[in-house]
C-alpha cells in the first residue's frame, strides 16, 4: 500500500528524479578519467572506445517504446534509474578495461533509458506554455545534486583519502535506497494523451533530427574530451576536477530557472543561435589553448551554453502531435547518439596524432547546427515546422 504524503504531484517526481540521476552519475564522470588512468592505464584509445560503448545504449533508445508495451513509463524511469544506481555502486570492484566496459555499458543501459522515458514524461505532463521555465528548474535540481556529488567527492577523497571503491559504493547504494523510497512515495500518474507504441519517424520533424544529430556529434567533443584534456595534457587532479564541476554547477544551480524564462520569452530560434556561435568560438578556442587556467575558463563557459540546448525539446513539443511524444523520445535519443556511438572512438584515434584536430572538428559541428538554427520559426506550432512552412500553409 501505498503511503499518501504531501506533494504527490507528476511535477515534484520528475525534481525527486531530477536530483537522484546526477547525483550517482556525476559521481561516475568526475572519477572516471582518473579512475581509468591511475588504476587501468588508460590511454585515449581506450577511453575513446569507453565512451563509444556508453553511448551504444543511448542509440538503442528507441528500443524503449517496445518495452512500454509490458510496462508504464513512470514504472520504467525509477527501474532505469535503479539499474543505473546498480552499475555505478560496481565501477571500483573492476579496475581492468573488460571489467570497465562491463560496468559502464550496464550504467549506461540504466543512464538512457531513464532519460528517455523522463524526458518524454515531462513534455507529457507539463503544459507548454511552462515547459522551458519547468526545465530550467529541472535543471537547477540536477545541478544541486551534482554540487552534493562534486563537493562529496573533494572531501572524501582529498581530506578523508576515501579509495574510489568505497565512493562508487557508497553513492550507488544511496542512490539505489533514494529510488525505492520514490517508487513507495509516489502514486502512478496517468498521461493526459495515450501515446503510440510503436516507432515513430515523420518526415514534418526533419529538422528536429538534424538538430538533434549535431547536438549528440559535438556534445561528444565536450563529454569525452575536454576533461580528458584537462586531465592529459594539464594535469589536473581529482580535486581539480572536481572544484571545476563545483563551479559549474552553482551557475547551473543559481541561474538555470532563470535561462529557461529566457528560452520561453526570446524563443528557441533566437536561444540556440545564441549557443552554437558560442560554442563554434569555444571549440576554436579549445583547440588553440596552451595553459590550464584558460582551458577552465572556456570548460565552464561551454558547461552554461549547455542550458541552453533546453530549446530543442521545447521546441519539438511546440511541433509534435501529442501521441508522438513517447516515441519520438526513443527515436530522438538514438538519432542523438548515432555520432556518439562512433565519434568518441574515431577522435580518440585523433587525439593521439593532435588533440587539437577534434576541438576544430567539434566546431565544425557547432557550425552545422548554427545553419540549421536559423530554419526554426520565430512562433513554432503543429503545422509549423521550419521557418519557410507558413507562407505556404497560408497560402493554401
């Protein structure tokens, strides 16, 4: 039975959610690139193809539409998110590369599936004209949790000298009990529109794929390698790290709310120019950069410009049928994770002949998805897809 509490609202499960995800998985991602290096002797090859195998799961995504067939959506979140508890609590009991992409793919199974479905509930639960205000303060929640994570991981293992055995345990663990207590505290909310079991691939949201192409393509240039950057070639260490994701995450925690007001008054259109010709600059400048100090500065820039990338699923909710939105959320996520199966290995393969070389080709993805921003109309809405539509739905 279950227990009637205060706040049993769809909107206060997608913040619990919101804050129990980045909690473990920040845990991962700042340990990792020290991780694999001083216990695993890791080299670009090897991260590269890591971090290609993470993202196997994130191109399968669409393959969550099928298991919807056997199970709701909001029981299927908090399983995912449980089995993403599961692979992070595993990471320090195998130090080796086999036992590392054993333990990451089983993460990363639990880390996708989740967003999927989670990203999907939100457009389905939350009304349009609050969607981009709504994630922004999911945004904000996400960057508390990984501010608890980052300044965890500083004092565990640089005043406490904590191995990173006991830290992946401990957080996977806590997460673990987190996401039973939710599943016992929450009652199973019902979407306002029946969604379609089945994939869902329409040619009126062409431009939304692209988008979402180039998103996933040079997110990969930021998540795999300019971490590594700061580890390889600056030396930083793990309370290096970990202050520079501190910093990260206050702007996240004081200013998200307040970006996806912005979004929602200037519109996606004009929010995602704004990002891409920044991050065209920043990946430029990544590739020029010779001091650590610099590097930081553009690595927490890069890090508030992802806010920003917000404006694409709002604006795919503004465009879509509402029975597309389950779906399209598996189709988005795969479609997202094309480039990210094979970049991270391909440029892990450059980065051994010149780093430089993949910030250069990562702002040559920034460019691409510059040009595409501009097609996104000033109001978009059902029948208005891209920028040229309108003059000929007026037409007819």
């Amino acid at each position: 039975m279950k227990l009637k509490r205060l706040n049993n609202s769809p909107e206060h499960l997608l913040l619990a959610m919101a804050f129990i995800m980045p909690l473990v998985f920040s845990i991962w991602m700042v340990l990792l690139n020290n991780f694999v290096v001083e216990k695993a002797a890791f080299t670009g090859k090897e991260i590269g193809i890591l971090q290609s195998l993470r993202e196997v799961p994130g191109f399968l995504a669409f393959t969550a539409v099928y298991v919807l067939l056997f199970i709701k959506e909001q029981r299927m979140a908090l399983l995912s998110l449980g089995l993403t508890a599961i692979g992070v609590a595993g990471t320090g009991y195998f130090p080796s590369v086999i036992g590392l992409y054993i333990t990451t793919i089983i993460m990363s199974i639990g880390f996708h599936y989740f967003e999927t479905v989670n990203q999907s509930l939100t457009l389905q639960w939350i009304k349009k004209d609050h969607t981009a205000h709504f994630m922004g303060r999911l945004l904000s929640a996400k960057s508390a949790a990984s501010l608890l994570a980052f300044s965890s991981v500083w004092l565990l293992m640089e005043y406490f000298t904590w191995s990173y055995q006991a830290t992946y345990t401990l957080f996977g663990c806590l997460a673990l009990i987190l996401t039973l207590l939710l599943a016992f505290y929450f009652d199973e909310f019902k979407s306002p529109t029946d969604q379609h079991k089945k994939l869902v691939l329409r040619k009126k949201y062409w431009l939304f794929y692209l988008l979402t192409f180039f998103s996933g393509a040079r997110r990969q240039i930021f998540v795999v390698f300019a971490g590594f950057l700061m580890v390889e070639k600056f030396g930083y260490s793990v309370a290096n790290i970990s202050a520079l994701f501190l910093i990260n995450y206050v702007f996240n925690w004081l200013f998200a709310p307040a970006i996806g007001k912005f979004i929602g008054k200037i519109g996606e259109r004009r929010t995602l120019l704004v990002e891409y010709a920044g991050l065209f600059l920043l990946f430029i400048t990544y590739g020029l950069v010779e001091t650590g100090y610099i590097a930081a500065i553009l690595y927490v820039i890069d890090h508030l410009l992802f806010a920003l990338a917000i404006a694409i699923k709002t604006y795919f909710q503004k465009i879509a049928d509402p029975e597309d939105i389950a779906a399209s959320a598996g189709v988005s996520f795969s479609i997202n994770h094309i480039a990210a199966v094979v970049i991270p290995a391909m440029l892990g393969l450059v980065w051994l002949t010149n780093p430089s070389w993949v910030f250069f080709i990562g702002a040559g993805f920034a460019l691409c998805s510059l040009v595409l921003s501009t097609l996104i109309p000033h109001a978009p809405a059902q029948g208005v897809e891209w920028r040229f539509k309108q003059p000929i739905k007026n037409a007819s």
